[in-house]
C-alpha cells in the first residue's frame, strides 16, 4: 500500500503535461472532486491553458482503468466524483441540502463479516454512501 500524501506518477500511464497536471490536482485534494471542478482548477493555474473538458474526461479515465483513481456517482445527482486511489477506500456521508460530503472516520464493514447466504458468491469490495443533512442544513 502507498504512502498517503507522496503519490508518484504512475509509470504505466503515458505522462502528457495535461494528465501531469490532473495527476496533481487529484493528489492534492483530498476530497473527491468533480471533472467540471478539475478543469476549473486547471484553467485557474494555467491561463494560457487550452483545454478540453473531453481532455480531462479522457485522461481520468486513463487513470480509473488502471484503479488510480476512484469514481464515484453520488446519490444526489448524476455528477462523478474522482480521487486518487491511496489503497485505503473511504465513506462519505452526503448532505441532501448542499451536496457536501463528510469523510466518515471508518469504514463501517470493516471488521464485519459480511454474508451473502450464498457459497457462489465472493465480496471483493463495496460501495456505501450516508446521506442526511449537514449540521447547517439541519
Ligand atoms: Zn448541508
Ligand atoms: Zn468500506
């Protein structure tokens, strides 16, 4: 497992500066974030930058085939959200209201022993998602 906080590029991503930059996007936020959100950001560091919405579409994709990058579709709308895979995977509880998410401190599998009731069934992993209201939308 890698060490959270010093992601290297992955090797067997062909490296291009775009995906450099998405690369470092992702590795430095540490909540998920939106495609829409990640070309933003890199029209703000990047003025003279030239980019295709389609560009970071595509280089994400490059990185999730690849299990670099995790994505999410929330419960409350159909925008993906992306974050760099640190080995260790996460739960966010949503609030309906202002679509923020709030890590939860573990995961609540964790030490449970799930059972499917089925011998021709093998759990690899999951996916869980809370949703309620923020302690400001309450
Ligand atoms: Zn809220
Ligand atoms: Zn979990």
């Amino acid at each position: 497992m890698k060490e959270h906080g010093e992601p290297v590029f992955p090797c067997e991503i062909k490296k291009t500066k775009q995906r450099e930059e998405i690369f470092k996007i992702l590795s430095e936020e540490t909540m998920p974030i939106s495609a829409v959100d990640i070309y933003h950001r890199l029209m703000q560091t990047n003025e003279k930058a030239n980019y295709a919405i389609s560009t970071v579409y595509r280089a994400l994709g490059a990185f999730e085939e690849k299990g670099y990058v995790t994505k999410s579709t929330l419960i409350t709308g159909d925008m993906a959200y992306y974050e760099w895979n640190y080995g260790a995977h996460r739960h966010y509880a949503i609030c309906l209201q202002c679509h923020k998410l709030i890590p939860l401190k573990q995961c609540p599998f964790e030490h449970a022993k799930i059972e499917t009731g089925s011998d021709n069934f093998t759990i690899t992993g999951h996916k869980l998602e809370l949703y309620g209201y923020c302690k400001e939308c309450k």
